[in-house]
C-alpha cells in the first residue's frame, strides 16, 4: 500500500522537472533576441544629430523675490504658527456705527459676512451716513441724570380679575380692543438707529382677469421702476359680486432691499413727488410699526423717470396704480416720520 502512495507523488515531481526545462530555453531565447534589437536600435539613433538646448538660469532678482514669498505653514510647522503673539480676528457682533470697537467692511475678504462689492453707492446713503444718523441722536437725546427713577411702563397685558379656580396659572389676556400686542418704542441710541430697511411694491389689476395684457404691462411698470422682476399675485378667496374665483389672477408685487430701496426712495422724493402739481404734501399714513404706506394713481405712475421717458411704448390708459410700503427699522411711528423727513419725504403739516 505504501509503494502505491509513493508512486503517483514520485511521477509528479519528474514531471515537474522535465517541464521546467524548455521553458528556461525559451526565455534565454527570448532575451537574447531583445538585446540584439535594442543593440540596432542604438546603432540607429547615433547617426542622428543631437540637438541641446541651453536654458539660461533665472535672473538674480527673481529668485530673491522667490525666496521671500510667504509659504503656507504645512502640519510640521503649525506650533510655530499658534506661536505667534497677534493675530486679527474681526469681531463677532456688531455693536453700532459708533462703537470705538468696529469690524472690516463687508467687502474685506477678513470680514465674517464678507460679500463683494458694493458696486454703487447711493447719495443718498452717503448723506445719511455722514449727516442724518448723528442727527437723529442729537434729535432724539433725552438727558437723564444719574439716579433717576425708571419711568413705569404702561400695561400691556392684562390680569384675569375674579375668584374663579379657572384664573390660577392663566396666561395673561391681550389688549383691550386689539388682537396683537404693538411695538415697544426704544430709545435711540448708538446702536439703535432708525434706517429704510426695504420697500415693497404692490399693484392690484382685476380687469387683468379677462384682459391678461394688462397684467404683462403691470409687471412691465413695476419691473421698469424696481429693477426686479416682480411676481404674479392670485386671488385666495372669490367673490361672486366682484365676479372673481379662486386662483386668478389679479397683480404683481415686488420687494426690494438695501442699496436699491434706498435708491428707489431718493427717487421718489427728489425726482417724483415734486412734479405732482397742486400736491398739499404726504399724508402721514402710518401702520403703528414705523412703516409708511403711500398710493400712486396711474397719472402720477407716468412721472416716474422710467416710464417717462418710454411712455409711448405703453398703450394708452393701461399704466395701473401702485401702492408703495416704505419698511423702516424704527420702533414706532414718530421715529419713523423723523427718520423721513430727515431723508427729505414731504408730510402735509396738519
């Protein structure tokens, strides 16, 4: 039994053997036959001419600057960045315009808002900077001496008066005769002042439900004195009286923020109110919040500057009304109406 487990093991090695040989030849073969091309291809290559070409070395002055550009800090050698006594951080909040603490301008790639820009910068925010905003906290300085007693403040929600159980632990109730609570007016200060914050645009067209052209010159109009492209407004709720249904559409409506609002205002108050003729003054049409809400007919809509100068363009008696939302950061109307008047608007001395 033995010797038949030791045949097949010894014939398996012989073959190995024997199989190992000609390949040994074929290989040998192979390399001698690649040395001998290599061999004729060198001989080829030295009956070509070879060209050098001698790069001149890099002028002294380059080098040196190449030598004093600051090089990114790698892993190894941030110790020695962390190591190093000062280094700018640009603060957090900002605290006002006359905080001795200021952050970089927002066009500083340091500054933590950072946005390019600005590309324009309106006059009238210029003035307002330099000349309105220290205006109105000398107009609106209240002295106080040290000591004073706080002044109580009036009562904004009222108790629940009575003996019932139901009393302990309530909320308190709103107030009288109002169902939202109104803005507590702040005092003015340093980091408190009063600025347009946005304008809203808002034209309502409802013979636009059976002509649609009219709306295409409403969104024309607005966009025109905006420079943005307004959006499409739909009637919520129908009204059979005013044949009106669910979903028309009936006006546009556009908002503009910060460089543009203030722009749209100069506008306004320098190039369109005083061109309306026998015009008493603005009416102060406040909501309570320091926002104040004006409304142009379709005559008065024709002298903006816009429109104006390309009145042939509209058809005629199809340039609709418009009702303007000056949105202000004031805490209350008479802040509000100082802040305007400051910016020139005209009120009606009544």
């Amino acid at each position: 039994m033995s010797a038949l487990r030791e045949g097949p093991r010894v014939a398996r090695q012989i073959s190995q053997r024997t199989s190992r040989l000609p390949l040994v030849s074929t290989c040998a073969r192979k390399f001698t036959s690649s040395s001998a091309t290599w061999s004729s291809v060198e001989a080829n290559l030295a009956d070509l001419e070879t060209t050098t070409t001698n790069v001149p070395p890099p002028d002294e002055k380059v080098i040196e600057a190449f030598n004093n550009v600051e090089r990114v800090p790698d892993v190894a050698s941030r110790k020695q960045v962390r190591q190093i006594p000062y280094q700018y951080h640009p603060p957090k909040y900002d605290r006002g315009p006359l905080h001795p603490v200021q952050g970089p301008a927002r066009s500083d790639p340091v500054a933590r808002n950072f946005m390019p820009g600005p590309f324009n910068l309106p006059r009238l925010k210029q003035t307002y900077d330099h000349t309105i905003s220290s205006d109105l906290l000398t107009l609106a300085y209240l002295h106080k001496p040290p000591g004073t007693p706080k002044a109580p403040e009036r009562e904004r929600l009222r108790k629940w008066v009575g003996d019932s159980p139901y009393f302990e632990n309530r909320p308190l109730r709103g107030p009288r005769g109002a169902a939202n609570l109104p803005l507590l007016e702040k005092e003015i200060n340093f980091n408190n002042i009063p600025q347009i914050h946005a304008v809203h645009l808002n034209c309502f067209v409802p013979k636009a439900i059976k002509d649609y052209d009219l709306l295409y010159v409403a969104r024309a109009v607005l966009q025109s004195i905006s420079g943005r492209v307004p959006r499409v407004t739909w009637i919520k709720t129908g009204v059979a009286q005013w044949k009106t249904k669910d979903g028309d559409n009936s006006g546009c409506k556009v908002t503009i923020f910060g460089d543009q609002a203030i722009e749209f205002v100069d506008k306004l108050v320098n190039l369109v109110l005083p061109k309306i003729k026998d015009w008493p003054g603005l009416k102060a049409g406040f909501d309570g919040s320091g926002n104040l809400s004006l409304g142009f007919s379709p005559t008065e809509m024709a002298l903006f500057p816009e429109i104006e100068s390309s009145f042939d363009m509209y058809p005629q008696k199809t340039i609709p009304g418009c009702h303007f939302v000056l949105e202000t950061t004031a805490t209350s109307d008479r802040q509000a109406q100082l802040l305007l008047r400051a910016l020139g608007v005209p009120f009606k001395d009544e």
